[in-house]
C-alpha cells in the first residue's frame, strides 16, 4: 500500500531500538476488517494506512488490542454510560488507565476524518467530573497519529527511554 499520510508512522516503526515495531494488518486482512465493521465499504485512507502498518500493535497509542477484540472492549464499555453511537466509527486506541476513554474515528468523514475521545463514564460520574460524552481531539486523523508518533519517540519525552 502506498502511504501518503502517515508518513512519520511509515518512517519510525518503533519508538527507539528497545521497543518492539508497529505491526499492521495485510491488504487482504484490511478487507476483511471493511466487511466486519463498515458493511463492506471501504475505511477511510488514512485509517487504512494505519491499519496496514499497525493495526495489530501500536507502540503510539499503547494499543494492545486488535480491532476486533478493541471493539468489543468498547462495547463493553460503553453499555453502562447510556452513549448512543449513530454513526459508522472505530476506535483505534484507549486513553487514562481502566479504559477512561477510546479514541475513535467516524468512517462517514472522507479520507482523513476527525479523531474524537469518547468517554467512558456513567451519567453520573460524568456530571460529576464535568466530562463530555465525547470530545473532539483534532480535525485530522493522520495529523493526530504523526504528532503522536513525533512526541512518543521524541527525546523530550520522559517515556522514550534511547
């Protein structure tokens, strides 16, 4: 596959030489996932790409999960806070510990879409820590994911570890 908007993920696999590499998703697989999750249409570009050069492990979002196990965690986790999704979306990652949050993009917004935080608390615990349901992160998912892959592996961060 040919990138042209994860470039910083295409050109720095792992954060640095004690980390493991990003590993993606095949064409082939990548095409099983849009049958799954989109009703066979295909994802948006730059969400592709990150499928294809690490949808499988992310060192940048400290993904652990496979889409579809990462969906149903999801799932799992949004039942109790009374969310209702009605749009075509993934998440790609998780944010804070316990699952606070996932990362998701909507599969409706061309090729780069949007990237959002969806919360994971109750109704209540969100009223009381002032929460959104959701909350926009940045209008470009690949702007979002190549920022990402400058400050993990950036020296400036505590967490890189040369």
């Amino acid at each position: 596959m040919e990138i042209q908007y994860l470039t910083e993920l295409e050109a720095k696999p792992k954060r640095n030489a004690q980390t493991s590499p990003v590993e993606g998703y095949s064409e082939s697989e990548i095409i099983q996932l849009e049958q799954s999750f989109n009703n066979g249409n295909t994802f948006p570009r730059a969400y592709r790409e990150y499928l294809f050069l690490a949808g499988k492990f992310s060192w940048i979002l400290e993904q652990g999960e496979e889409l579809p196990e990462l969906m149903s965690s999801f799932n799992f986790y949004l039942e109790p806070t009374g969310i209702v999704m009605t749009r075509p979306f993934v998440p790609f990652g998780v944010t804070g510990p316990g699952h606070e949050g996932f990362y998701i993009c909507y599969l409706d917004e061309g090729d780069d879409p949007s990237v959002h935080i969806v919360y994971m608390a109750d109704p209540f615990e969100r009223e009381a820590r002032d929460l959104p349901e959701m909350e926009l992160v940045h209008q470009s998912f690949s702007y979002f994911v190549n920022s990402c892959v400058s400050w993990q592996s950036s020296p400036e961060n505590k967490f890189h570890n040369p």
